[in-house]
C-alpha cells in the first residue's frame, strides 16, 4: 500500500494525534466508504497516467 517513504506514517501519526482515542466503530464504518473510493480513484489515476506516459513496460 504505497511506496516507502511516501508519507503513510506520518498521515497515521497526524491521525492519532488529531483523535486520540482513536474513531469509533460507527464512524470507522461511516468513513470506510469514501476512504476506499479516494484509495481506488488514486490507483486508477495512477493506471492512466501509466498509459498516457506509455511506460506499461516498467510494470512487468
């Protein structure tokens, strides 16, 4: 999920700062939704760009 140093950690650390108990599991399941839509946006952004850029070779 991500390539190292791509900031994954820092976003979890802001988080746990932000919500210091952590969510709650009604807001872990409101949440789930558009978290797993931005992840899937962002993948397939990333696929058309690959293919805008010709570079399909480099993923095999």
């Amino acid at each position: 999920i991500g390539l190292g140093e791509s900031g994954k950690s820092t976003i979890m650390k802001q988080m746990k700062i932000i919500h210091q108990d952590g969510f709650s599991p009604d807001e872990l399941r409101a949440w789930r939704p558009t978290i797993h839509r931005n992840a899937v946006d962002s993948a397939r952004a990333v696929c058309d760009a690959i293919r805008a850029c010709k570079l399909e070779e480099l993923l095999q």
